[in-house]
C-alpha cells in the first residue's frame, strides 16, 4: 500500500489564476483533514502578487476565499516538501 499523501502542490506558469484556484478549491474540499495544500508558478513574473481578480471572482461566488493566496515560485525544496506536485497542464509538467 502506497504512503498517504498528506501535502500536494499545484503548479501553473505564473500562479495566479489555475493553480491558486485549484488550491483554494482543493484546501476548502479537504478543510479538517490536515492536508498541506499550496501552489506556485513555475514563473516568477507575479510573485508576491494575489490571484487574478476574475479568478477570485468566480471563486467568490462559490463561497470560496482566494484572498489569502500570493503567488511565489516553484523552488527545488518543494520537491522534498510536497508527497504530490500536480503541473496544471503538459508544459508545466515539462517545465517541472
């Protein structure tokens, strides 16, 4: 039996539409469960910089927060961090 996952990453080129949306939708799915949950960009063309405003927008309709979410960029130590990395599409699975 495989080892349980306990912290996952979600990884899109600037972090701040697919995979802070995929966090914030994900951390809310899994709340109480003590998952680890982040993203980041494999960019760092918008670090430190909150999600896009339509993203957070259609977020906030669904009753879910992205406000708290800054994007940063991938670094090597998040391999060694995260049990799972999750690349939002091929290119960013390349460039992971």
């Amino acid at each position: 039996m495989p080892p349980m996952t306990r912290s996952i990453l979600f990884v899109c080129l600037g972090n701040i539409c697919r995979s802070p949306t995929a966090e914030a939708v994900f951390r809310n799915l899994a709340e109480g469960r003590g998952l680890e949950i982040d993203s980041a960009g494999t960019s760092g063309w918008h670090n430190g910089h909150p999600s896009d405003a339509r993203a957070s927008a259609e977020a906030a309709k669904r009753g879910i927060d992205m406000s708290p979410i800054r994007s940063r960029k991938v670094v090597s130590g998040d391999f060694d961090r995260f049990d799972l990395i999750i690349g939002m599409d091929a290119q960013n699975m390349l460039d992971l």
